[in-house]
C-alpha cells in the first residue's frame, strides 16, 4: 500500500511504528463545551489525509470530514448539538442541524411536516438523526493486507402502539484512503408493515463550493421543486459566490447508472483549470437502493453549501408522497441495505474521467419530477 507517497508491505510498515494510530486509528472522544456536551464521537484518519468526525450519539453521522486539512462538509452556525436538545416540533430541527457531510433524515418523514406528522412528534426531516446509536463497535485491525478502521452502531426509532424500526450503521475505511463507506441496514423490526422514508443530506461546503465550480453528476431529467427553482433553472449544476438574500432553490434529478445500478456525482472547484488548488467531493451510490435524489442548493451568506440527496422519497413530506403512492414499505422482518462511498477528488485525470463518464448524458429540464417518479413495487 502507498503511504506518504511510498508503497509498502504490511510487514514494512508494521516494522516501523509500535502502534498503528502513529499513521491511522480511530480516537473516541466527548464533546464537552456548551449544547454540544455529552455528545460522544469517534475520530477517524487514514494516514493519507482524511479525517471524519462520527457522532455516535447522533445517528453516527458525518460532521465534519477533510482532506489534507481542507473542509469536505459544510458546517452551519448550530455546530454540534447533543440530542437531548432536539426540537421535534415543525421546523425546529434546524435548531440543531450541524450540517456536517452526512446528515440523516427520516424514518417516519422526510421534508416539510404536516398537522399529522407534528402531532405525533415527527417535524422536519423526522428524529433518526437526533438518535443515539446503542451496541457501538470500534474496529481497527489487519484484515489481510488491509488495515481496516470501522465505527457501527444500531439507532432504534419506535413508539408504543407505533413503528419498530432499527438502523444499523457501519462507517468504514483503510490505512491510506482518501474515501470511505457508510453500510446501512433499515430493519421492520415490528409485527405489522411500516412506511418508511430515508433520505441521506450530503452537504458540500467551501472550498469545495466556491464561485466558479461546477456539479458534475449524469442528471438525465432535472425538475425544478418550486417557482424559486424555476428560475435559473438551466444553471442547476454550476455554484455562485455567497449571495446576500439568496433563497434555497431544490431540483429532483433522475440520475443514468451504470452498469451495476451505481450513480457517482460530484462537485469540483475551479483550482483544477490551472491554479493548482483543485479540490472535489464525490458521492457513489445505487439507484436500486436510493432511486430518487434531489438537489438542495444554497448560495447565501453562511449558509453557503449543496447538499446531494440520495433517498427513497420527495423532500415535501410525508403527506405527500402518501397521496401520490410513493412510499416505500418494509414487511415484518424485511431489511433494505443501503451502501453509499464518499471520497476526495484531488487529481485533473480523476476529475476528467467523471466528465466524461457524466458527459455522455445530457439534461433534460422537465416542469415535474412526478413524470420520471416510479411508484416503489
């Protein structure tokens, strides 16, 4: 394997160090200043430049996640809150949305909340990301010629009378990656069937998204949510400088897969055009699994970030995609695997093999996505 430039054996760089956290590792820690406090969190690096931060407290989500000390994510004003501090009500999950690379969403709604969802404690985006995950496991072993880093935990969303629902989470990578994996499994651990939604906010911030850089991402069809999407609409795929007063604009694209179902998209800045300061995020995941993706572009002072989102459903609500017959179940028992990859893009030959795959599909710009929205079988 290559580190610091430099391949070695297993046995050459075991010979080297006398233990592994010199080069990789994961430490566990406490938050412990302000509303952030007792949030727990294990961080990870690779030796190659990546570092996570994981809350195990919170849904064992992404909040913060760089490469060779450049923000991957993007972090709002909130900064970490620990999740006795959750607002369920309407929109008060912005209250203690942190951003971070991976925000999780659902699994009794997704998107804006209605008079049903409110009354039984469901808001925006509904509560697994404000979730403490329980049966936590930190790996960090040789697994052949890998040395394998790895976090899971299992969040159990439930109500008397109500859902049973687990999300068991797994996030993983090796000695010398600049990406990593997130492996879960959605499990109806009820008796009865149950209606779920999931939704995984990916939020891309500076330097990432900057003035000049561009969403590459094979979009087959892209659909404008609203009369504020409307406008603009063509220019969905390329990032302004931070814009005073400027409000969300959210686009539903049907992305092409390959050959094995997996979609890649991604955002790279301009420093690939010959400034040497070129930087990217990508994102992987199945359209089997995830067959819906929506655009969340934000271009205002602060909250100045994108957001990529796979999921299995619209983001205006549960009442929503109920009526159109959207909603996707799971039997007694049934498990749903979802598997997304994130990594670094940091090389103009990575950057331009992603143009060329995603160049081959053009864009059409549709008035619904409700015409290229299949109901789930």
């Amino acid at each position: 394997m290559e580190i610091y430039g430099k391949k070695y054996s297993t046995k050459e760089l075991r010979t080297r160090v006398g233990n592994m956290d010199q080069i990789a590792g994961i430490r566990t820690v406490q938050l412990d200043d302000g509303n952030e406090r007792p949030t727990r969190a294990a961080i990870i690096h690779t030796g190659a430049g990546l570092e996570l931060t994981v809350l195990l407290d919170r849904c064992l989500d992404i909040s913060a996640a760089s490469f060779n000390g450049k923000a991957m994510g993007w972090r709002s004003t909130t900064g970490d809150v620990a999740p006795q501090y959750y607002e369920a009500e309407w929109l008060r999950w912005l209250r203690s949305y942190f951003g971070g690379l991976v925000t999780t969403c659902g699994l009794m709604n997704v998107g804006a909340p209605d008079e049903a969802s409110a009354l039984r404690g469901t808001g925006l985006h509904g509560r697994i990301g404000n979730t403490p995950a329980k049966n936590i496991k930190i790996t960090q072993e040789w697994q052949g010629n890998d040395y394998v880093l790895s976090v899971s935990g299992t969040m159990r969303e439930t109500v008397v009378f109500g859902e049973n629902l687990t999300l068991t989470r797994t996030v993983s990578t090796r000695l010398g990656e600049k990406r990593f994996w997130i492996h879960d499994v959605v499990t109806n651990d009820g008796f009865k069937p149950a209606k779920y939604m999931l939704l995984y906010h990916c939020n891309i911030g500076w330097p990432v998204v900057d003035q000049g850089s561009e969403i590459i991402a094979p979009s087959r069809y892209a659909a404008p949510r609203d009369a504020e999407a409307e406008a603009g609409k063509q220019d969905w795929y390329k990032l302004d400088p931070p814009t005073h007063g400027y409000r969300e604009k959210v686009y539903y694209h049907d992305m092409a897969a390959d050959p094995r179902g997996n979609v890649t998209a991604a955002i790279v800045n301009s420093g690939f055009k010959g400034k040497g300061e070129g930087i990217g995020v990508y994102l992987k995941y199945n359209k089997k699994e995830l067959p819906r993706f929506a655009e969340w572009k934000q271009m205002g002072e602060q909250d100045y970030v994108v957001g990529f989102e796979p999921c299995n459903c619209g983001v205006e609500g549960r009442a929503v995609d109920d009526k159109l017959g959207l909603l996707h179940a799971l039997r007694p028992g049934q498990s749903q695997d979802v598997h997304l990859e994130f990594g670094a893009l940091t090389r103009a030959s990575e950057v331009a093999a992603l143009r060329k795959a995603c160049g081959r599909v053009k864009t059409e710009i549709v008035d619904s996505y409700k015409r290229f929205v299949k109901k789930p079988r």
